[in-house]
C-alpha cells in the first residue's frame, strides 16, 4: 500500500525540527517553507502567501495539504482548499505546537504572563541585526520595520518616536523560556538562548519540547481534537471555543 502523499506548508520556524521527524515520518511528506517573518505583518500578507501555495497543488501530484501554522495573527482564517483537502493544527500559534498542547502554553503563560518565547527555530531565524523579533504584536496595514519606510511615510521625527516604540516592544517580558528540542546543535540554541535572557536581565527557563503533536501533522493521524480538516471548496473560519478554528465562517 503506497503512503499519502502529502504537501506541507510550514513556517520556517520548524525547519529544524520537521527535518528530524520527516526523516521517520509515515507519510511520503514534500515540506515547502514560507518566510518566518508573514506572521509579523498583518493577517492579509500571511494569508495571500498560505492561500497561494494552496492553490499550486493539485491532485496530480499530492493527496493532503497540511500547514504547520496555528492562528498565527488570524492569518490563516477563511483560507480555503480546493482540489485537495487541508489539515490545520486547532493551536494558537507554533509554542503550542513545539510544546505538545494549548493547554501547556496557556499555562506556561498563566504562570508567567510576561514570557518570550524561544526555539531553535526562533533563534535561527532572527533578524540580521539580531533583534528579537515581535511575538504576537500585530503592526499596522503595509507597516514595514525599517527606518526607511517609516521616514518616507511618516516624516523623519514621527519615524524616530514610532522605532523607539517598537524597540521598546519588550519592556513587558520578564522571562526567557527557551522551547528544547531534539535537534543538531541544540545545546549551542540554548547557551545562545540564555545569553539573550542575560542580556535582556530576564530570568531563563529550560522547558522540554512535545514533538508529538508536529508528528502527527506529518504522520497524517489527525484526530479531530488537534487537527480540522477542510474538505475540498470548504473555508475556515474562526471557533469561538477551545477548538479555536471551524469549518465555513463563524
């Protein structure tokens, strides 16, 4: 019996971490990347990126989508499939997923509502000024991060005050909790994560990784408790419950 095909649709903040599972993974499993930084923008940016690598696929070639995004900024919300049905994770966002459940997140934050969030993924992926990159802090429509585009916009001093809002984003974190998995390096990610906790005279928490919940994305065991799955010409919409996300609008 030949394995599902299957088309994933990831972040690039699990790069690391789906290259170690899909080497075991019970599905034949292709995995494109879309850029780290769509969830920074706005819902529309994401959702145009994820809708179009949808409607690439055919059933030519593959039997499932699956996206490695959570809710992500609602970026993923009235994404629609088409010719092949689409898997989406029922998680708020990626520390879910690369801690095993919602519930472990929410309670991560409960007791300590002032965490940042890091992984080997996160670390990797910083900016090429190795600035800590925003966690669910949406900008304004077509805002981009650059000195340049804020002045041309704005005017020089409204730029000047608008970057010294958003270099303050982190004021409110009072707690490093880096995300381990098991991947190359992972010692390196964690010295590296502590580091940037030193420096930002946050505390710093080691918290071990689930990868379960990621497997059985790859794996294509998707109950109906983690996972939603859109039948071909079915939208998803946005629950407003413990399963977060729904078929059709709502």
């Amino acid at each position: 019996m030949s394995r599902l095909r299957l088309h994933v649709i990831a972040c690039r903040v699990f790069d690391q971490e789906l290259t170690v599972l899909a080497a075991g993974a019970k599905t034949e499993a292709q995995i494109r990347y879309l850029e780290i930084g769509l969830h920074e923008r706005t819902a529309e940016y994401l959702h145009v990126a994820l809708q179009g690598a949808i409607d690439s696929l055919s059933t030519d070639n593959f039997d499932a989508v699956a996206l490695a995004y959570g809710l992500c900024n609602l970026g993923i919300v009235g994404l629609q499939a088409r010719t092949l049905p689409v898997v989406v994770p029922r998680a708020h966002d990626c520390i879910g997923m690369l801690l095993g459940s919602n519930q472990r997140y929410l309670a991560e934050l409960e007791s300590c509502l002032g965490t940042y969030f890091q992984s080997p993924g996160w670390l990797e992926h910083l900016p090429a000024d190795r600035v800590l990159r925003q966690q669910n802090l949406p900008v304004g429509a077509g805002l981009k991060m650059t000195k340049e585009d804020l002045v041309a916009r704005y005017g020089e001093e409204n730029a000047a005050y608008l970057l010294g809002q958003f270099a303050g984003f982190t004021r409110h974190y009072c707690r490093l909790a880096y995300i381990s998995t098991p991947v190359p390096q992972a010692e390196n990610h964690e010295r590296a994560a502590a580091e940037i906790a030193h420096q930002q005279g946050w505390t710093f928490d080691r918290l071990p990784g689930d990868l379960g919940w990621i497997r059985r994305l790859l794996d294509g065991e998707w109950n109906d408790q983690e996972f939603l799955t859109l039948k071909p010409g079915e939208r998803l919409g946005v629950s407003y419950d413990t399963q977060l996300i729904a078929t059709g609008w709502r």
